[in-house]
C-alpha cells in the first residue's frame, strides 16, 4: 500500500468534470485506489464517492494505492491534481 498528501490546486476543486477526469485516470489503473479527507476515505473509480466528499479548492487530499501498479498509479493521480486538472487552459 502507497500513499501521498496532495493539496487540491484548481479553485472550483472536485466537481464533476474534474472528478470524472480524475475517476477516468484512477480506472486506468488495476490497483485498488481510494481518495481520504478527513476522515472519510471513498473509492476513488466512483465518481459519487469522489463528489460526496465536497473536495474544494486548497483542500489537502490523502492518495492511495494498493495493488501491482500502485507507485504509478499514486504518481499519475498526483500529477493530475498538482496540473489543477488543466482547467485554466480551458
């Protein structure tokens, strides 16, 4: 099992296009892989359970992994938060 502290970078944080993003990233892996706020930790592939937690902009976010793939699965899904989901490129 691996994980990372992430601070969710975009303003708006994990609404619904950058959680679908973030869930079609997280499915590309065959790791199990879970996103906790708090105390509250969600499957990462449900994009329910990634909206449910409410994430915003600034929010410290907890990655994890586990599974054969899941130093680049934690590598891949930081990335993507720390690039703020490329939204302001949009």
């Amino acid at each position: 099992m691996l994980f990372k502290d992430v601070m969710v970078q975009n303003q708006v944080g994990l609404h619904a296009r950058p959680a679908t993003f973030f869930i079609q990233k997280a499915n590309e892996f065959k790791s199990s892989i879970w996103i906790e706020k708090e105390e509250r930790r969600v499957n990462a592939k449900s994009l329910l359970g990634v909206l449910s937690l409410g994430i915003v902009g600034g929010t410290q976010i907890r990655i994890i992994a586990d599974g054969a793939d899941e130093e680049d699965a934690v590598a891949g899904l930081t990335e993507l938060v720390d690039s703020g989901f490329a939204e302001e490129c949009r």
